[in-house]
C-alpha cells in the first residue's frame, strides 16, 4: 500500500513536469508565432512601400509647365531623335518616334539600336495625331519650337512632357539644359537612379579623355566644328558656338572654340559659306555631314579658297563620321571618342 502510495506521487510529478513542459513549448511556440507575425506583417508593409514607390504620382517640370505622372510609363512616345536617344541611355525602348528612318541615318553608330518594333509616329514636324493615339501611350515627349502649338491635343492622349533645347540668352546653355532634361525624363520613367548614373559615368569619361589630350600636347588646342552640307552645289556650314550643347562637350576635354560670334545664337550656331571658315584658318576643323552628303570628300577638295587654307593644306580637317550634334550623354561620348581618335 505504501509502495503504491509512492507510485502514486512519483506519476502525479511527472505529469506536473510534462504539463510544465508543454507549457513552456506553448509560450515558446506562442512567442515564434508573434514573431512571425510581425515578420510577415513587416514583409507586407515593404511590399506595400515598394508598390506605392512604383505608382507615387511625381511632377515633373517641363518647358510649358509641370505635369503630373503616375506609375511606371511603359508605352513611351517620342517626337524628337533626342530623347529617343534619352530614352535608349535609359534601356528603354520607346513604343513610336518621328521619322524612325531619320533616327536611325543620324544614330546609325549608337548602340542599342531602335526595336524594329518601335513604330514611325510621323515626321518631328508634324507628327501623326491619329498614329501616337494608336498606341495608347502612358507618356509622350516632345519639343517645343515643333510642337507647342499641338501640346492640348498631345495631353489628351497621356500625360505630355514639351522640353526646350536652346535656351534664350541668358538662361542655360544647351549642354546644361541637355543634362537637367535627361534627369528630367530618367525621373518621369521611375529611373532616376540610372540617370544619375550615366552622366556620373560620363563625367569621369571627360576627365579621362581630357588628360590623355593633356598628355598628347593638345589641351587648349582650338578647333572648329562644324555640321555641314551641299545646297546646289554650295557648301553650306553650321558654325557652332560656345552656347551650344558640341561645343561645351569639348570645352570639358581641354579644347577651345576658335569661331566666335558677337551675336548670341540661340540654336548653337552661326550659318555661312566657305568665308566663314577663312576667319579660322589655323585650327583644326572637325566636321559631321549626312551619309550620303559629299561636301568634304568631293565639293570642298576642288574649291581653290579652301585648299589654300592652312588646315586643309595641313591635312587637319577631320571627319565625326555622322554624328548627331543635338543629341543627349550617348552622343556626348561618341563624339569626345571620336575626337579623340582623331587629336591624340
């Protein structure tokens, strides 16, 4: 009886252990589940955070005003070579441009290339209302000596960004300008990181290149360049001046504008004829031309006032190949690696 008694007593502790036990289990268990919740809780609340950064409604300020811009466009319809190339430095491929055959004579040497799916939404002139409707666009870009006076009806088909290139006198210069709208448009595709980065990396590529134009003997050497063609068999040039967006570009490698004018250009360049490049005839001349525009291989090589001049007698005319001198940071670089190529 007494041994059973104690039976007894040992059973009765045991199971006071074991329910103690289990106990502690259930607090602990009671504590990971709260953990957990919170964890989760806290993973819906980043998931939550970083769906409204995707959609958070931003402003952004343009020529004709600011406009306001919901999301992730992912439909983007461009109306000017520019900021198709804007869009490009971005890894975006925009859904129209104007003229897409133009785009791709001046942009033949950027990379990437437009999509062959991108469609043509008409001539930068006079884009094809009926055509960008089409495509349903969540953004388009425009310019606004072309297209100011269709701004209305370009903001009724979606959100429409209108940016000036050539600032009045007084304001930006072009390169300026050329950067806060590429900022500008990396902002209103929710890229403001990568946009960032790409003029980082171009600004380290001008120090790079002006130091090896340092080391060459070149830094300060001057140099005109020019955009040229045939009219009726006469050569015509864009002289640019330190206004514009070529010019500042070489300004930061170390070269200098010998063309200058008295008269404030607000476009970047003075318009002549051969006498113009007279007035210059000891530096260099860096020239672009269309493809199929023979104005310095055949035109220029048979015009007496030309061969006489000291650059051209010098053999230090050199060709950019085509670039486009209005464009955006792909261009930049294109052309200080071209000038390079061709100085050191």
């Amino acid at each position: 009886m007494k041994q059973m008694k104690w039976t007894g007593l040992i059973l009765a502790a045991m199971m006071v252990f074991l329910a103690a036990c289990g106990g502690g289990n259930n607090a602990g268990n009671s504590g990971n589940n709260k953990q957990e919740s919170e964890q989760a809780s806290s993973n819906a609340n980043a998931s939550t955070n970083t769906a409204a950064d995707d959609t958070a409604e931003r402003t952004i300020k343009h020529a004709l005003g600011e406009t306001k811009i919901s999301g992730t466009p992912k439909k983007v319809v461009v109306l000017e070579w520019t900021y198709a190339e804007d869009l490009i430095a971005l890894g975006v491929q925009p859904a129209g441009v104007a003229d897409v055959k133009g785009y791709g004579e001046w942009y033949g040497a950027i990379d990437p290339k437009l999509d062959a799916a991108v469609v043509d939404v008409g001539t930068r002139q006079e884009p094809s209302i009926e055509t960008i409707t089409s495509l349903d666009p969540d953004l388009i870009i425009g310019v606004s000596f072309r297209h100011e006076a269709i701004y209305d009806q370009l903001s009724a088909i979606a959100p429409t960004l209108i940016f000036n290139p050539y600032p009045e006198e007084g304001g930006l210069d072009q390169y300026s300008e050329m950067e806060q709208t590429f900022s500008a448009i990396a902002d209103a595709l929710g890229k403001k990181a990568e946009g960032e980065k790409v003029l980082a990396d171009l600004h380290s590529y001008y120090d790079e290149s002006k130091a090896k134009l340092a080391s060459a003997g070149k830094e300060g050497q001057e140099v005109v360049f020019t955009q040229a063609w045939t009219n009726e068999g006469v050569a015509t040039f864009r002289l640019f001046t330190d206004n514009s967006m070529a010019m500042a570009i070489l300004a930061k490698i170390g070269l200098k504008n010998a063309h200058q004018d008295s008269t404030f250009q607000q476009y970047g360049y003075s318009e002549t004829d051969i006498e113009g490049l007279t007035k210059t005839p000891d530096a260099s001349v860096l020239y672009t031309t269309s493809a199929t525009d023979t104005v310095f291989s055949e035109l220029l090589p048979k015009n007496e006032v030309y061969k006489n001049l000291n650059f051209a007698k010098e053999n230090r005319v050199y060709d950019m190949k085509g670039i486009w001198p209005f464009g955006g940071p792909l261009s930049a670089k294109l052309l200080v690696e071209r000038t390079l190529e061709a100085l050191s």
